[in-house]
C-alpha cells in the first residue's frame, strides 16, 4: 500500500490520489459489445445461443429454465447453506419494507389537488454474472426490493457453467424471491436479449446487476438505443475505505481491507489512520493474513494500487473519505456512532468495531448494489424506489380554475406560449 501523509499534499496531488484506477472502456470492447447488440436485436434467439457457445462454450437450449429446475436446485444446497440464505432474505424483507415511494395527495389552493401515485415498473431484468464464484447474495439483493416493488415481469439472466448447468444455489436465492422466469444466458447477449427480446427472452424497460465492462458497456448501450430499456447505475470494481484510531485492531482492519480487496485486482482499498504506527501494524496484518487467502493473488495486486493515509485528526480523516465518496465505509474504532454525522458521501456504512463490511454484503439488510468511483456523491444504493416510478396527477374544481386561471395567463404570454395561455382562455370562457 502506498504511505501518504495527507496534511502539506497540495490540492492537485490529493485529488490525484484519489482517483480509481479503473481500466476503462475501450474502442475495441465498445466494437464487441455493439456487435453483440446488433446481432442479438437482428437474429434473437439465433444470435444469442450463437454468440454463448462462442463465449460461455455451451449451447444454452432451451434458454429458459422451467420451475421444476428452479425447484429441484433447493434440494442440492447443503441445508446449513439453505438456512443462511433464508437468514438473509428475512433480513433484507425486514429492512426494504420500510422503503418504497410513497403516494401523497395535497390541495395547493382551494379547488385545486396535485396528487403523486406511484406505480411498479412493469418489467425488470435482473443480471447475475458469472465467473469466479456463485453470486447468491446478488441475487437476493435484486430480488427482495424487486417483490417488494411488486413488478409485473421480474426476468433473470444468469450464465451456465461449461455444462451450462446455473448454480443451485442462484436458482433457489431466485425461489425465494418468487423469480420464477429464468434464462441461462451472461455477458453482453444477454443485456441485448433483455433490452431487445427474442423469441425466448422478454424485453424489459430497465436492467439491474453488476458485471464485466462488457456487460457494463451492453447496459449503457442499451439504454441510449431507442426505445431502450433504463439501467440502475454506473458501476465499476468494488471498493473500501477504513478509517482507524488507536482503539482500533490491526487484524479487523487487515481482514476489512482483505475482504474488498478479494473481489478483483481492479478493486481499490484505501485505510486512513492518526499516525504511521497504527498503518504498519495493519500493513504487517495484511502480509499475514493475505497468505491464507485462496484468492491470495488477486488481493496482492489490488493491495499494491492501494492507499494508506494519515490524517492529521479525525475531522480530516472525514473530509478525505467524503471527497473519495467510497462505495462502502467502514468506520473500524470505537465509539464510531457519534461521527456518523460527518459522513456525507458513502454508498454504505459500517459503524463500530463489531460491524464488517461482510455483514452488508450478505445479511444485515441493507442492500450491497451500491455506487462506485465517487458516484457516491449523487447516487444511492438499490432500494425499492428503483423498481418503482411515480406519476403525479392534478385536478381542478370550478373554484380552483377561477382562483389559478389568470396567474397561467400571465405566466404563459409572458413566455410567448400564446397556445398555452389560450388552453386557459377557452375554459374561461365557458366557465
């Protein structure tokens, strides 16, 4: 990890340091993906068995599972991870149900009501990715709020392994969450389905979930394409940011560190702490720990793009965390309760000793599809809200017409919008 002492850096350098070192998305990936799209949009299901096989290496026929494979996959979990999974779920259903937009109605004026009624998205599409490791926790996490939310339509994609079996325990984290529509697909052909439907894949209005640059490059492609569907937010690698005192192990920070810094060598996870001292314990942790880590190779490389800071005070340790804006927060010392105040850019935070990041990732919950790369500043982590959309509604009474009339008039000449004031005038006129 590279040592900086945050207090005399001038201003350039800081906001230097605190850039991710995202790979980004180049002509070549773009080039791919659009390719992918077009072919998927043209051919349908052709296009998306074809372009499987090239990439995944199985043919995905059928590519829709029916629900007695969705049923019979409870029965392959070991059931201590059956019951975990019901933990969480529980959890999640108890914290997303306090969520949702909520209708409201108000009378302005005498005679005249604005009203907000909300209304479900009608169809989602849920991406879980593949790769290295079964994404159950993901699939809870779009799922609870997505129940919650009450969508008529909840497609998920998920892709198979070599034999183009979905893990078990992906299928039933779907059970759970009522998902009963599932296609076997990944990567940027199964955005392309979801956004433009085949003839097994339904089109749906917005896509969640996480993924590679190219299926992160497939969703903005997507939803720039006409009549595409939306997409939840920008994403990149995960990423955390520990702030540490002297009351403060160095192995917890160590294993919060380690934690993000498994995901992926793009990953990035920055510690601050009061003195030099306090960083080399936690540095010397790190070099324990990491040793018995299965995933020890990829923490090593994500730990060599990453920061320690020392901060002068704990005030400072907040104006730097707030202006990195980290997707989780970890506020790893004791009596971290009273500075929660301070915190005014983070996707997600964990306050106090006793509280890893871990526990946000799979089962307090609160929900782990949070903003990355600062976007933390102006984004909010998945809620029920996104499944959702409100529409709002005014009426007016003949007491309310009269009394608002000739303010829209006047506001309407004003602009030089004469067909908006005559709107007015014509029911003027009759009234």
């Amino acid at each position: 990890m590279q040592k900086i002492i945050w207090d005399g850096l001038p201003e350039k350098e800081r906001l230097r340091l605190l850039q991710r070192p995202t790979a980004q998305t180049n002509k070549q990936t773009e080039d791919i993906v659009r390719t992918i799209m077009t072919d998927v949009h043209r051919e349908g299901d052709a296009a998306l068995r074809r372009t499987t096989q090239k990439f995944d290496k199985y043919d995905p026929d059928p590519i829709m599972l029916d629900e007695a494979q969705v049923d019979m996959a409870e029965r392959k979990i070991d059931p201590s991870l059956r019951q975990a999974m019901k933990d969480a779920y529980a959890n999640l259903m108890t914290f997303h149900k306090r969520q949702g937009y909520q209708p409201f109605a108000v009378e302005t004026r005498p005679g005249l009501q604005c009203e907000r009624i909300v209304r479900s998205i009608p169809k989602v599409g849920l991406y879980i990715p593949g790769g290295t490791a079964p994404l159950l926790s993901t699939t809870l996490m779009l799922g609870v709020p997505s129940q919650l939310a009450g969508n008529s339509l909840r497609l998920l994609c998920t892709p198979g392994n070599a034999q183009g079996e979905v893990h078990p325990a992906i299928l039933f984290a779907a059970k759970l969450c009522g998902i009963r529509l599932i296609a076997r697909v990944g990567g940027a052909q199964a955005i392309a389905a979801m956004a433009f439907g085949t003839e097994s894949v339904p089109a749906v209005d917005k896509i969640f979930g996480p993924g590679n640059v190219y299926v992160t490059q497939a969703k903005i492609l997507a939803a720039t394409a006409p009549n595409g569907p939306s997409m939840d937010m920008p994403a990149g690698p995960s990423e955390v940011l520990v702030i540490v005192d002297a009351s403060t192990p160095a192995s917890f920070a160590a294993a919060d560190l380690l934690s993000q810094a498994e995901h992926d060598t793009r990953s990035q996870v920055v510690l601050i702490a009061e003195n030099e001292a306090q960083i080399d314990a936690i540095r010397d942790e790190i070099t324990r720990q990491i040793e018995t880590l299965p995933r020890k190779a990829i923490a090593q490389e994500t730990i060599k793009n990453s920061l320690a800071i020392i901060a002068a005070s704990k005030e400072q340790a907040f104006e730097i965390s707030n202006a990195y804006a980290p997707e989780h927060l970890i506020l790893c010392f004791e009596g971290a309760e009273n500075y929660i105040g301070r915190v005014q850019n983070a996707g997600s935070v964990f306050c106090g000793l006793l509280t890893p990041e871990s526990f946000g990732d799979y089962a307090s919950g609160t929900n782990h599809v949070l903003p990355t790369e600062g976007y933390a500043r102006a984004y909010a982590g998945l809620a029920v809200e996104a499944f959702q959309k409100t529409i709002t509604v005014q009426r007016a009474n003949k007491i309310g017409f009269d009394a608002l009339a000739d303010t829209v008039v006047t506001m309407a000449e004003a602009e030089g919008l004469d067909g908006h004031a005559r709107a007015v005038k014509v029911r003027k006129k009759k009234s």
